[in-house]
C-alpha cells in the first residue's frame, strides 16, 4: 500500500498534473476570478491586476528548467498549500468569517493563488518552486486589496501628494497654505480628492518596480532598496502633477484645471517616477559590478 501511492502519482507527467490541479482551481474559483478581472477592468485602482498572471508565467518560463523527479515529499508539501487553500475557501463560503463582500473576494483569490502554489511544488519540486519563488509570490498582487487596508492607503497618498505639492509651491516660491488634503496658493484653492490620489499609478510603479528589479538585479537588499523607492516617488510624481496644474491654472489658463491635461495627464509623470526608478536601477547594477569586480580582484591576488 506504502508503494502503490507513489507507483500510480508518478505516471502523471509534471504539466499533466499541475494541468489537472489548475483546471480544479478553475472550477472552484471561477466566479472570484471572474470577479476580480471585471473589478480591473471597471476601476482603476484595481488595473493592476490584469498585468499579474502573464508576468508570472512569462518570468517563469525565462527561468525555466527541468522539474525535479518525483519525490513524495513534494507532493506533501504541495498538499499542506492545497489543503490550506481548501479551508481558507471553506471558511469564507460557509460564513464561518465575518467579512464584507470585498473581504470576502480577497480571502477567495488568496486561496486559488495558494492552490496554485501548491500545485506547482506538487508536480515540479521543491527546487523549482525555490527557482521560481518570485513570480509565485509576485501572484499575491492578483489578490484584490479590501477597502479596509485600501483606504488607509489612499488617505496616505492624499496627504503626502499635497504635503509635496506645498514643498514643490515652497521652493518655487509661491505662498502656500495646506490644511489636511486642501492646498491653497493666491487666486486657488486645490483639494486632493480619493480620485487624485495617484492609487493606481502608485500600484502600477510598485509592480513595474518589482518585476524589473528582479530581472536587472542579483543583490537582495539593492532589489528591497528600490523597490522601496517607488512609493515615495509616487507621492512625488502627484505632488509634482498638483504643482505643475495649479501653475498652469493661475498662470497661464483656468481650463487647464479641469482640461485634458488634469484627467489624462498622470501618464506623463509616471514616466518621469520610471526614469527615476531606471537611473536607481543604473546605480545599483554599477553598484553589483563594482562588487563583483573587487571579489574577483581579492579572489585573484588570494591565488597568486
């Protein structure tokens, strides 16, 4: 009976497998999924996550190589995952939690990205799963953020966006009242609403970070190191935005504040927030080499 079980998991093939275990997730997840492209799709703070999934495939298959042999192991600890996913589901669906609707949605999707976890280490190993340790975690970003950590967030983001503006209004010299989220400056008076923000360009600077740390980076703490540069560039970018609008207003032409440039501008200073990233990105590499180089120097001269 000990050698049964493993005879008759083995003569499925690694994608077979994970392939049976990811169409079970589809089943028991579908409506979740579902529910939360369609939240993508129709507010902005979540367009995120239409970008997650192909990014974590395509990172892993950059990375890809051959799956270990099958090991029972794998496969127990693959099953802890997929059990976890289960009672996560359980519990939210049975209503043995008492949480709000978007709650209910985030705990959902956290358990199918658990099973895929799961799944990947039950057919491919432990040492893949090691290899592939990013673009697993990096699928926690397909879990739609509930209101309760969200507003938080945002509310944050408002604050520093006008507290940066006051500083860009400070040096450019010109008189500057703020009071909370309300900016004030001669002949204007600017209030950083929920849906000026910044929340979903910040996201989409936090993943784009991430992803191109991973994949221009070696060192952990120099990936950690810029990935945490996003965020306060982001309040930056919106301060900037805040700036450069009101200056705009008062100075040149009032429908500059409610014109095309306030409603489709943001790309524009999200592409100033990436070259930032790109110039830290430079540093740190420049910074890996120089270490490499000087360990190969020491590693030179400690042989001769």
């Amino acid at each position: 009976m000990t050698t049964s079980f493993p005879e008759s998991t083995v003569k499925l093939s690694p994608l077979l497998l994970f392939s049976i275990l990811s169409a079970i997730s589809l089943v028991i997840w579908w409506n979740p999924l579902v529910t939360s492209f369609a939240l993508a799709l129709r507010d902005d703070q979540y367009t995120h996550l239409l970008l997650i999934l192909p990014v974590s495939v395509a990172l892993i298959f950059l990375d890809w190589k051959s799956p270990d042999p099958f090991s029972l192991v794998n496969l127990k600890l693959g099953w802890v995952w997929l059990a976890f996913a289960v009672g996560i589901t359980a519990a939210s669906r049975l209503g043995l939690l008492r949480v709000h609707s978007d709650e209910k949605l985030s705990l959902n999707m956290l358990a199918l990205v658990l099973w895929w976890i799961g799944a990947f280490i039950s057919a491919f190993g432990i040492r893949s799963f090691r290899r592939a340790l990013f673009p697993l975690c990096f699928l926690f970003w397909m879990i739609p953020i509930p209101q309760l950590v969200l507003n938080p967030v945002v509310r944050l983001l408002q604050e520093g966006s006008a507290a940066a503006a006051n500083l860009f209004f400070t040096v450019a010299g010109v008189p500057v009242a703020q009071e909370g989220t309300r900016i004030t400056i001669p002949g204007l008076s600017l209030e950083v609403a929920r849906e000026c923000s910044s929340i979903r360009s910040s996201l989409m600077l936090v993943v784009t970070t991430m992803v191109l740390a991973q994949l221009l980076l070696r060192s952990p703490w120099r990936k950690a190191l810029v990935i945490a540069l996003a965020m306060p560039l982001s309040v930056a970018k919106n301060g900037l935005r805040i700036f450069v609008l009101g200056q705009l207003g008062t100075r040149v032409d009032p429908t500059f504040l409610t014109g095309k440039l306030h409603r489709e501008g943001g790309i524009i200073y999200f592409l100033i927030a990436l070259i930032f990233i790109f110039f830290a990105l430079w540093l740190a590499r420049l910074g890996e080499l120089k270490t490499t180089l000087r360990q190969d120097h020491s590693l030179g001269t400690s042989i001769s």
